[in-house]
C-alpha cells in the first residue's frame, strides 16, 4: 500500500522531492487504519504532494484516534500509540496533547486529549489488572516523551476541574429517576405511561451544543434506578408484571444505553464474571451470556471506578474504606 502511494507520487511533476513526502514518514498503523480504505492511490498522491505539510492529514487522523479512545477500542488505540511510538515522538506527542471534539455512541459531545476523554469515561485500570484501561495505557505513552511527565500532569490537572459532577447536578438528576418511578407507581396496572417515558428520555437525550469536559455520564442515575426497582418491586406486582416491566425495560435499559463505552462492554461480557469472578476485560461488542445482573455488582463497578480516579486525579477519597472486590 505504502509503496504504490510512494511510486504515485514519484510520477507526479512535482517539485517536492518524495522522501520529503508527509506519507513517507508515516508509520505502519496509520496507513494500515486510516488510507488503507481508498483505492485511489492517485488521489492519495495527490494529497501527498498538495498537503506537504501533513496538517490537515494530522487533525483527522487525531481525531480518528480519539474516537477509538471513547469508543473504548483498546485494540486500535494501543497500536496506534506503539507505531507513533516507534516511528515518531513528535507524532506521539501531538497524539497526546491535543484536544478535539468527538462524539460518543450515546450522541454526548465531548472534548478533551485522550487521556482527558479516557478518564471522563471512567475506561481505568483495576489493580490486579495493570494496564486493562485505556487511561492507563494511554498514561504509559507519556513516559517515552522527554516532557511526559509535565505534561501528563497538566493534563489531569485540567480535566480535575471537571471530573466532579456538582451537588446541583447531581440532585437534579436523581429527581428526574425518582419522578418516573412515582408516575409509574401512580398509573394503572396496564398504562404503558409514555407520556412520562418520553418527558424521562428528552432528559436523557444529549444536548448537541453541550461540550463535556468532565465525567461523560453520572451512574449515580442508574445506581437510584436499581434502588427504586427493588423498592417498588412488589408494589408493582411483581415477577412480569407490566409495571416492573416498564421500570426494567423502559428505565434502566434507556440509562444504561448512556452508559460510556467502557462500562458496555462489562456488561455485555456479564457484570458477574467481571466483579465477581474477576475476569479480564474481553472489550465484547454484544451480549455474551446474561442479560440481566446483580444489583450489588453493579454498585460495587461504581465504586470501584471512582476510587480508582480519585487516586488517579489525587483526590480524597469518601468511604473509610475503599472497595476491595477487584
């Protein structure tokens, strides 16, 4: 692929020599992700030759790769880091430092460097597991810069001013997960309540003009959800009753579509193996086995992610005792 692009543009009269080429330089990885699509070597050329500098090349391949950083692809995201490692520190430091806007799975608008978008996801490490996030392998990256540990520093210093979702915030939020458990509990056995449902979900819907700088989602929301859930359990009816079915289906699956990336794929591989049963992180795409868990194992991924950025971002911690399941 490398080596057509390279004759293309040999052929074309062009004044710029090709080993001055801007793709000449390219590591493996950012050809094998980002050109390897287009079979018009020609136009590729083309470019080669008109954008000597590679700066427009550059912004969309960062962004690209920022993209893969929320999309929790940890795959594309630690190849691309070891090629821009091995080929070029200048590449692998502008991969770091800059900062773009992108939007995740749930639609959020979201800004900040790669490291800043990891930790906003909350895609860390548990201890036993070194280098399972992506924040943390990420962070490894800044070691090989003469200037890394500066600027790793920086970075988390800016994103702390974000990471804490305020008090208001937070109330508001709960408010919005208790009001639709009261109108479900308040209608009858066979209301379908849309009404409350769409008013729930128009909460829930990103803002578009809304920049994220901070946590990308407050799990505290599903957190009351599985709360209220056993709280109105027998209330509602029971085992299948319309209303439970409501709540479960209607609620805690429309939160847990908001979900960051990361947190998906836990429970897409089943929160049971990985808490539990602590099992490595498959970074599955689709259910595997379970469509349903445990409470207890959910609260306990909660906590555990927001110790692990607490000690991260070096703030205090608000349980005597941290969580010791993983």
């Amino acid at each position: 692929m490398q080596t057509r692009l390279l004759q293309e543009t040999k052929n074309m009269e062009t004044k710029t020599p090709v080993s001055n080429s801007f793709f000449n330089r390219l590591p493996t990885a950012i050809l094998k992700h980002y050109l390897l699509p287009y079979e018009d070597t020609k136009a590729m050329a083309q470019l080669c030759v008109t954008s000597r500098s590679g700066k427009f090349f550059q912004e969309h391949q960062i962004k690209s790769f920022l993209q893969a950083v929320v999309y929790a692809q940890y795959g594309e995201v630690q190849e691309i880091l070891d090629d821009a490692a091995k080929h070029s520190l200048p590449l692998l430091k502008k991969i770091l430092i800059t900062p773009m806007e992108v939007v995740d799975y749930s639609g959020r608008h979201l800004y900040g460097t790669a490291l800043q978008l990891a930790l906003g996801a909350g895609d860390v490490s548990r201890p036993k597991f070194l280098l399972e996030g992506i924040a943390e392998l990420i962070m490894s990256f800044y070691d090989k810069l003469p200037d890394g540990a500066s600027l790793k520093k920086t970075h988390i210093e800016e994103f702390k001013k974000y990471s804490e979702i305020t008090p208001e915030q937070n109330t508001k939020d709960l408010s919005v997960v208790e009001k639709i458990f009261r109108d479900i509990a308040d209608a009858k056995a066979d209301d379908d309540c849309e009404a409350a449902l769409q008013i729930f979900r128009d909460y829930l819907k990103p803002n578009p003009k809304k920049l994220i700088k901070g946590k990308h989602f407050n799990h505290n929301m599903l957190i009351k959800a599985h709360e209220l859930y056993a709280k109105y359990y027998e209330d509602f009816g029971g085992w299948c009753s319309h209303k439970n079915m409501l709540a479960w289906q209607k609620v805690i699956r429309d939160l847990e579509r908001f979900l960051p990336a990361c947190d998906a794929q836990v429970l897409c591989q089943g929160l049971f193996d990985v808490i539990s049963k602590r099992q490595s992180l498959a970074r599955l795409k689709e259910y595997r086995v379970r469509f349903s868990y445990e409470r207890k194992d959910f609260h306990s991924l909660c906590e555990l992610k927001m110790n692990i950025l607490r000690d991260v971002l070096c703030l205090p911690c608000t349980h005597s005792d941290k969580c010791t399941l993983m």
